[in-house]
C-alpha cells in the first residue's frame, strides 16, 4: 500500500489551526494585576473548560506519539498506562489529594511542600519540577518534528523551530489562561483527527493478522516476578500501577495547576473523575492503531522508528485532507504537552523559586517580566532538550526514566505529608534523597550491564519501587522523634478521611468514582 498525499486543503489545515491558537492568544489576554494571576489562574475557570483542559495537558506527546509507539513496541501492555496506570490514582487524587491541596489554600504543588514541611521542601521540588517541565518539553518539541517530517517531509529542526515559536506566542500573549483555553480547542481537533483512525483499525481487525495484534491478553501470561520478561505484574501493578501513577497524578505539578483552577473544592475533586472516563476512551483511540501499525507498517521498529508509527498510520489509511486533519490533530496534542510544560516552568521558576527564595519583596510588574523571561528560556531549552530523545527506543522510556528518578521519591514524601502528622522537614529531605540515589545508583547499574531486565520500560518500573520504598523507610526512621507538623496556621495540611466525606454533592462525587473503577476493572477483565 502506498502512503498519501496531502491534498491543498489538507496542507492549509494545519497553519490554519496554527493561526487560530494564536488568535486564542490574542483574545484570552487580559490585564495583568499579578504574576500569580499570570502564570496559575487559581480558582478561577469552570468545571468544563479546567476537565477538558486537565485531560488534554496530559494527552500531549505522551499520549498520541508516545503510547502508539509503545503499543507498536511492547504490544497490549500499552492499554495498562491508561488503566491501571491511571484510573486507580485518579479516584485516590480525587478523595484524597484535591482535598488536601484546595482546603490548605495553597496555589501550588511546592507551595504545599513548604506549608507542611519547610521552603527547603519547596525550593528542591520546584528545581526538581522546573527540570522535569523543560525536558518533557524537549519531548513535545521532539515529537512533532517527527510527526512533520513524516508527513511534510520538514526537516527535524525546521519542524522543532516552527512548533516552538507558534506555542511561544501565545502563552506569552495570554499565560496560563491562553494555555488552558487552548488545550480545550485542541482536545476538540485531537478527537476529529483520530476516531477515524481508529474506526478503519477496527474494521481491519477482520485480518487474522491485525486481529491477532489486537486482541491479546493483557495479564494472562505475564510472570508475577521476572528481569527477564518484558514486563511482569509486580512491575506493572507496583511499579506502574501504584508508584509512577499516584507520583504523576497527585504531585505533578501540570495538572494540579490545572485542578487548581476551579472555582470550588466540589468542581476541583470533580475533574479527575471526569477525565478519568476520557482516559479510557483514549486508550482505544491511541493503543488499538499503534497495534495495528506493528503488522501492517514494513520496516517499524528498524527502519522506521517506534515513534513515527501513527503518522504513518495516517499516512497509509487517511485521504489527503483527512491527512491534513490528522496532522493537525497530532500537532494539537503536542503543542498542548509543550505549552503546558514551558508555562508550568515559567510559574514554577518565577513564584517558587525565584520570588520565594531569590527576589522577595519587589513589584509585580518586575515580576511578571521575570515570567516572560522565564518563558522565553524555557522555550529556547526544550528546542536542545528535544535532541535527546533520538538516543530512545520510544518516547515512554523516556519519560518513565524521568519519573521513576525524580517523582518516585516525591510520591512518599507526599503521602507521608498528608498522612503522618509526625513527619518532619529533615526527615522529609533525607527521605527524597536517599530514594534519589537508590534510583539513580539502579540506573547506573543497568547503563553497565551490572543488572539485567528484559525491557528498558521493566527497569523503569523496577527503579521506581525501590526509590519509593527506600524513600519511604528514611523518611519514617528519620521521623520517629518527630513532632507533629502543622505550619502557616493551616489546619488542613493532612488529610482526614471524616473531611473526604463532607459536604455537598459527595454522594455523586462517590458515585461517578465507583462508575469509573467499575468501568476500569471490565476492561481489564476483557482483555485480560
């Protein structure tokens, strides 16, 4: 089969859309007061818009390039980042964590850090934050030079330049705001420019061939405990399931800025549940043609990479405007991962880091320059961070390398926070620490053949159970001879479950929480 074209109509969709964004822009701007209003837009957007807002940040290059490579790749598994790589930690986000963080009044995900424990908390998580935003923009920004080089036939850089400037623009022009309201559009274009693939991978699935891709289990099999295999169930229900995804959903500081941008705790604890559902539809739109493409693109895997699966995809079942849609629905998704990273970095960088601990005290005007600054670095720093995923299989390995060094530690430090009143701020740090290194040294190990896995995505999981258990235990034995910690007057910096329970609407917040672990389980029982 050959690939196709693209037809005049379907080349003018994508600076079209391109235009548009701007527009948004453009229009979402408004007068500046504060560098807070700016860059976090806390308690200020409706229920709808911060939903759509929340589930398209996180469908960006991870998403549409990253998971349809996996599933090419390492096959059926891929569908577990959705489910139990998400669903689970986005109902104990919802009752646990967006209680926590709304009712402690804080604007941030570091800011916590430094109501509960102490700035010290709060200066290493934001540095930590700001590094992991700018490299996972490197990571958009890699994803669609491949995505436009596949189908324009741009060159890498080219590619890399054009997506920079268009994202840089109009998150400057309108902030975090303009951001937000853009991923909304670009959830819209993302859904048209990919349910018709996975409709036509459907009706492929009567292929013996693509139906046997396809229709694979995804737990029988797979050993409980092995280095050898690919994967196996402690990794992926422990590793994946518990470590990497609680870390990514409650502590990343992305998409807490995203929930944080409701109006009330009652639409904040609703909007991981609602994106919960568009997860999993997701996992169909995204897994199901990466399966597809691992029999029917010749050559994927060595010739061409992993990561050019579902552009090619398109190339090979789309007409040439529906090409031209598609690209522009991947385009939309990867400048969604890129203009919420390089925005999280320019608040993260300007109010945790540089007014809280470098510039205290002066203007507001002074510091929102130092947002635009700080938004014109970050997008220079993704453009040479982009290069570093040529050294990767797939964009996945990647990112979960990232998560299990840096999240996994956090994650305890986090859970011991809102649940062990006794926790102290040194205990806090020696406990991220110790788990850092204990990452770090596993990695190290693996980089020199001293450890063996099956698959670079095994040791990933491997890595963050031990960075989080060693976490963990520092950070307990380092608490013994605490006192109970409760700073800034805040009384609800730790969770108690008789407040989950309390106040209006939690019988249907409970409700579409158990709806939507029933429809997880179903799933996992099908293909199981």
């Amino acid at each position: 089969m050959q690939g196709t074209s693209l037809s005049p109509l379907g080349a003018a969709l994508l600076p079209a859309y391109l235009v548009f964004t701007i527009a948004i822009g453009w229009v979402a701007r408004r007068r500046k007061s504060t560098a807070a209003d700016y860059l976090n837009a806390s308690r200020s957007l409706p229920l709808w818009i911060v939903v759509a807002s929340f589930l398209s940040a996180n469908c960006g290059a991870l998403e549409i390039i990253g998971l349809s490579a996996m599933a090419a790749e390492y096959g059926v598994q891929a569908l577990q980042f959705y489910w139990i790589g998400a669903i689970p930690a986005m109902i104990f986000v919802a009752l646990w964590m967006i209680p926590v963080y709304m009712k402690s009044g804080v604007a941030s995900v570091p800011e916590y850090l430094q109501a509960r424990y102490s700035s010290n908390l709060r200066f290493l998580n934001a540095c930590i934050t700001a590094i992991i935003t700018l490299l996972l923009a490197g990571i958009s920004l890699y994803a669609m030079a491949q995505v436009l080089q596949v189908v324009l036939g741009i060159s890498f850089w080219s590619g890399v330049l054009l997506s920079a400037v268009v994202v840089f623009i109009y998150a400057l022009l309108g902030g975090v705001r303009a951001t937000i309201f853009n991923e909304v559009l670009q959830l819209a274009v993302v859904l048209a420019g990919l349910v018709p693939l996975l409709v036509r991978t459907i009706e492929l699935a009567k292929s013996p061939s693509v139906h046997a891709a396809i229709h694979r289990h995804l737990w029988k099999g797979l050993p409980l405990a092995s280095t050898r295999a690919p994967m196996d169930v402690t990794g992926v229900a422990v590793g994946l399931g518990f470590v990497l995804s609680f870390g990514y959903w409650g502590t990343d500081f992305v998409l807490m800025q995203r929930a944080l941008a409701s109006r009330s705790l009652q639409e904040g604890r609703q909007v991981p549940l609602w994106a919960g559902f568009g997860k999993l539809a997701f996992s169909m739109i995204v897994v199901l043609p990466g399966l597809a493409a691992s029999k029917l693109i010749p050559g994927l895997g060595s010739i061409i990479r992993f990561d050019q699966a579902l552009p090619e995809m398109m190339k090979l079942f789309y007409g040439p405007a529906m090409l031209g849609l598609g690209l522009t629905a991947i385009a939309a998704s990867l400048m969604s991962g890129l203009a919420a990273n390089i925005s999280a970095f320019a608040a993260v960088w300007t109010e945790d880091i540089y007014r809280a601990h470098l510039r205290r005290g002066l203007s507001e005007r002074h510091y929102l320059r130092m947002g635009y600054a700080a938004l014109c670095f970050a997008t220079l720093f993704s453009i040479a961070a982009s290069s570093l995923s040529l050294r990767f299989g797939n964009l996945m390995e990647q990112v979960q390398l990232i998560f299990s060094l840096f999240s996994a530690p956090f994650l305890a430090i986090f859970l011991l926070g809102m649940a062990h009143k006794k926790t102290t701020g040194t205990a806090a740090l020696a406990g991220f620490f110790s788990g850092a290194g204990v990452a770090l040294l596993h990695q190290f190990l693996v980089w020199r053949h001293c450890i063996f896995y099956g698959s670079i995505m095994s040791s990933d999981f491997h890595a963050a159970i031990y960075s989080f258990t060693t976490s963990l235990i520092i950070a307990l034995l380092a608490s013994r001879k605490g006192v109970e910690q409760n700073q800034s007057g805040r009384p609800a910096l730790v969770f108690h479950w008789s407040e989950a329970v309390q106040g209006g609407n939690t019988s249907t917040l409970l409700a579409v929480a158990g709806l939507l672990l029933i429809a997880c389980i179903a799933l996992n029982v099908i293909w199981r």
